[in-house]
C-alpha cells in the first residue's frame, strides 16, 4: 500500500494514546506471519526445486524413450523394407509359375480338341462314303465347331492337312447328297420310302454344309421341278395369253401331287415358295 494508506491504517489500529499499549502485541503476531510466510515460500521454494529437478529427469527420459521409438520405427521399416522386397521375388515367380500353368493348360486343351478333332474327322469320312447322312450332320456340326477353336492355327501343318482333308470330306457329301436328289422327281420316290428317309437325312448335312450348297440344290430342283412345264407350254397352242390359266392350273396340281413327297424338305427352306416363284418368273 502507499504511504497515506499506511498512516489511516495506523491510526485506525490506534485512534487514542492509550491504544498504544498494543503495539507490542500486533508486532509479535505480525512478526510470527512473517515467519509463517517466510516458512511458506521457503517449502514453496524448496518444492519447486524438486520439481524442476523431477521434471528435467522425466523429460531427458521421455526424449531418451522418443529416441529409441524412432530407433525401432526405423528397424521397423527396414524389416518392412525387406519384407516387401521378398514378396516381390515371391510374387514374381509365382507369377512365372501361373504364365507356366495357363500355357501348360491351354496346351493340353488344344491337344486333347486335337485328338477329338482327328477322330471326329475319320469317322466323318468313313459315315460320308457309307453314305450315313443322318450321323454325318451330326458329326459335321461337331467337327466344324472343333475346327473353329484352330483358327489361330491355320497354318500348323497338322491342321492344314486337316482342314484340307475337311473341305474334300464336303465335297463327297456334295457329290452324294447331288446324286441322290436326281432320283427325286422321277417316280421312284413314292414307292421307295428308304429313299426319301435318306433324302431328308441328306437336307440334315446339307444344312450342316455352307448355305450356298442349300441354295444350289433347291435352284436346281426348282429348275429340274420346271422342265415339263416349259416342255408344255411352249407349244404354239397352249402359249397363247387365254390359256395362262392352265399354266396355274398346273403349278396348283404339281403342287398338291408333290406335298407328301416335298415333306423332305425342313420348312426352312422355303422349296414350294422358291418354286413359285421361278415359275412366275419363267411364265412372265
């Protein structure tokens, strides 16, 4: 406090002369808090010392437990280091092993389709001379979808010799499927009932066959179908523009005569409606 602060508290604690006579007890007392307090920031004094000395010692031991964190991330990260490094050269050749597998897989598949591919091939021939239509459609199919997974080996000499083989395979069913049909038309057919089973079992490998052998085969029944009628109306009577309702007449009855000998045909190929018209086209 100031000086006049200090003066209005003296002469508050001793407003008359006569309580003077207290002086010497409030000097005891004040002197007994003094030492109180002296006592007081002397331990405070003391405390702190202790534990700024606690806290340097507990400091060096957190820098020194930092330190050999760090140690051991780092020991850790060279382990890891290695470790990554050994998967990789594990990986590697696992992945060396697994190229391995797959090409050791897709060779084993190719040569087993191979060997079904010889048989099938040979079996093929053997039905084809016999004449066996009904199993060589079948056959056939299975051997053009076993030739389709050798695309990319067209040109192995194995399977060249193969495809060739094929294509001459085809050529014998042509020709025998050809030959057949020239029976069709003349008579025999609706007395013989094993020709025309082996007639629609010869549609079956001719459906088995390229679409351009279909196409030629009905071409030329159709035109085969249409030689009579160009043999009868070409007569001087019969061109004449009042009589063209023979020439439907005509196509009505071949038609309804030829239904059950034309069942041979699969409806898919549209033979009674290929007919009609070419024989449009001719009669135009």
């Amino acid at each position: 406090m100031d000086k006049s602060s200090a003066l209005e508290y003296i002469n508050q604690m001793f407003p008359t002369e006569a309580s003077l006579s207290g002086v010497e007890p409030l000097m005891q007392k004040i002197q007994s808090e003094i030492r109180r307090v002296d006592a007081s920031i002397l331990a405070a004094v003391r405390q702190q010392s202790n534990s700024g000395t606690k806290a340097k010692e507990e400091l060096a031991a957190a820098t020194n437990a930092v330190q050999e964190l760090m140690y051991k991330i780092r020991e850790i990260k060279t382990k890891a280091e290695q470790s990554e490094t050994m998967v990789q050269e594990i990986c590697r050749d696992i992945k060396k092993l697994d190229c391995a597998k797959r090409h050791i897989t897709t060779t084993i598949t190719a040569l087993h389709r191979l060997t079904m591919l010889v048989s099938a091939v040979e079996q093929l021939q053997v039905m084809a001379s016999k004449r066996q239509y009904k199993e060589a459609a079948a056959q056939l199919e299975a051997v053009n979808q076993l030739c389709s997974h050798f695309e990319a080996y067209r040109d192995v000499p194995k399977i060249s010799e193969l495809r060739e083989k094929l294509k001459n395979i085809k050529k014998i069913l042509k020709s025998h499927v050809y030959s057949d049909f020239t029976s069709l038309g003349t008579g025999k057919e609706t007395e013989d009932e094993d020709l025309l089973q082996q007639l629609s079992d010869a549609c079956l490998v001719v459906d088995a066959l390229e679409p351009s052998v279909r196409e030629e085969l009905v071409k030329n029944f159709c035109s085969k179908e249409l030689i009579s009628y160009k043999q009868i109306f070409d007569g001087a009577e019969l061109a004449k523009l009042d009589k063209t309702e023979r020439r439907y007449a005509w196509i009505k009855r071949r038609l309804r005569s030829n239904e059950d000998t034309w069942k041979i045909f699969p409806p898919s190929w549209h033979v009674d409606y290929l007919l009609c018209i070419q024989f449009c086209k001719i009669t135009r």
